[in-house]
C-alpha cells in the first residue's frame, strides 16, 4: 500500500521549471580571447549607411557589445585600447548619459571631410582632425585646452561649432560630435520605444527573438531589427532567457517575471510558442 501511494505521488510530483540567461552571439567562454575590433566590425554591418545617404560614419552603440560580450570589464578595457592606439573615437550621443557611440577613426575622418568640401570651415576642420584627434582621448574639451594646449581661437572653435565637430558641452567646454547625427539620434530613439512595444504588446509581453529579428520594420522603425534588438539587451531594457529544449531565445520587458512566460509551460508538450 505504501508503494502504491509513493507511485502515485512521484507521478504526480510538480517538477520544478528551470530558467536560466541566454548569452547570444560572440562570448568569451574559453574560446580563445575576446576580439572587441572583430565584434564592432560585424556590428557596423548593421548600420544603415542608405538612410543617411552615407553621410555619417558606421556608428555602434557601447552598451550594444555588451549584448554579444558578457565581460563589461575586459570590453571596456579593449576599447580604451583602440582609442588610445587612435584607431576609434568615441561619443557622448546627448539622450541619455550611459549612451556612447563608437566609430572607427579613420571613417570619422573620411565623412567629416567630405562634408566639409565648397565650406568656409574647411580648413579649421581639417587642422582639429590632424592635430587634436590623434593627442586626445577625451570625450569633451574646455576653453584653456582649446586656447592654450591646441592653440585655437575663439573665432576657430566657433567654426568647429558650426561644422559639428564639437557641440556645446556647458559654456566654456564642448563634446566631440559626428556632424548631422541628430537624425541617427532621432530614428534610434524613435525604433528602441516601437521595438519595446511591440514586445509589450506580444502575447504575455514577450516573443521569441528569432522571430522578431524576421518582423517587417514599419515606419517608426528605419534600422534593421537586428540593429535594434542588440541596443534594448545591451541597454538592459529588455530580459533574454533561453527556452528550454530549444535554442530559441525569449525576449521580455524586465519586469515579467519568467514563470509567467508561455514558453516555460510544459516543455515536453510540444509547445511551440508561435505568435
């Protein structure tokens, strides 16, 4: 009798359901070591170069190695080696304080200059590109820098203002800046809140990441999905979780909690989660 009991229990014991984090992409899980300079390079193929009529550089969003990279620290540590070796620049974008973008020296220079072809500026231009680029690593100048150490004028800085150079920091310091990126601030804002939605309004406030990587964009959404997704996981603004049994990846806004998730319900079902 208690053997039947015990049968009859373990048949109908709640298993527990198992959730851990997906890591997608190029991890350094003793696969030799981390390569930031090939992960920008992939990560720039997604950038929209036809929607700016390739006027701006390939721009890549900081936070959006850490989507593919797990290890913030040796990431960042790479990175400052890049800079420092004057092979990358990098930028404060103005919307957000943690928000920096990455963009390869050498195309920097190469849109920047273009863009200043037939203008009165040129020629400032091209002297704080020679001369102020390679010696500083700084992410912003003040006035004495500019005046003592680099030896522009008030009129010169006021040109470097106008071309896009730099941007108006606080009175008496200015950012270093991509000219005409304020419609890639614009459209990259505009894609990361209709990207969220889309997932908010997704069954159960989630959706498989593969399948939204395949959605058709719409018109509040200019970059590839792609794109998109690697900016909301980087920034933190969305949970991946890989489904059981599969090597699918759920996507979900923070604040769902896992065991709600549709695709943690029985798993040996044949649940497929399609939308």
């Amino acid at each position: 009798m208690n053997r039947k009991r015990a049968l009859i229990s373990d048949t109908f014991k709640v298993k527990k359901r198992r959730v851990f984090t997906e890591k997608f992409g190029a991890t350094n899980n003793n696969d030799g070591p981390m390569d930031i300079k090939s992960t920008l390079l992939d990560l720039m193929t997604l950038f929209p170069r036809k929607i700016f009529n390739d006027t701006l550089p390939q721009i890549v969003l900081k936070h959006q190695l850490y989507s593919i990279h797990d290890d913030k620290t040796i990431v960042d540590r790479q990175l400052s080696e890049l800079r420092e070796k004057g092979e990358l620049l990098m930028f404060q974008l103005g919307f957000d304080s943690d928000a920096f973008g990455l963009v390869f020296t050498s195309d920097y220079k190469a849109k920047v200059l273009a863009s200043q072809e037939g203008q009165d500026t040129k020629g400032t231009v091209e002297r704080f590109l020679e001369s102020v680029l390679p010696a500083c690593t700084d992410l912003s100048f003040n006035k004495d820098q500019m005046l003592k150490e680099f030896l522009f004028t008030d009129s010169a800085i006021t040109q470097l203002v106008k071309s896009g150079v730099l941007t108006v920091r606080d009175a008496g310091s200015w950012w270093l800046a991509i000219p005409n990126s304020g419609k890639f601030t614009k459209y990259l804002i505009q894609g990361r809140k209709a990207v969220l939605t889309m997932i908010k309004k997704s069954k159960y406030s989630e959706v498989l990441k593969e399948q939204l990587e395949e959605r058709r964009t719409n018109a509040q959404v200019k970059f590839q999905m792609k794109y998109h997704i690697h900016d909301i996981v980087g920034a933190e603004l969305v949970q991946r979780t890989a489904r059981m049994a599969s090597s699918n990846t759920v996507l979900r806004p923070r604040w769902v909690r896992a065991e709600h998730s549709r695709y943690f319900t029985n798993p040996g079902k044949g649940n497929t989660g399609q939308m």
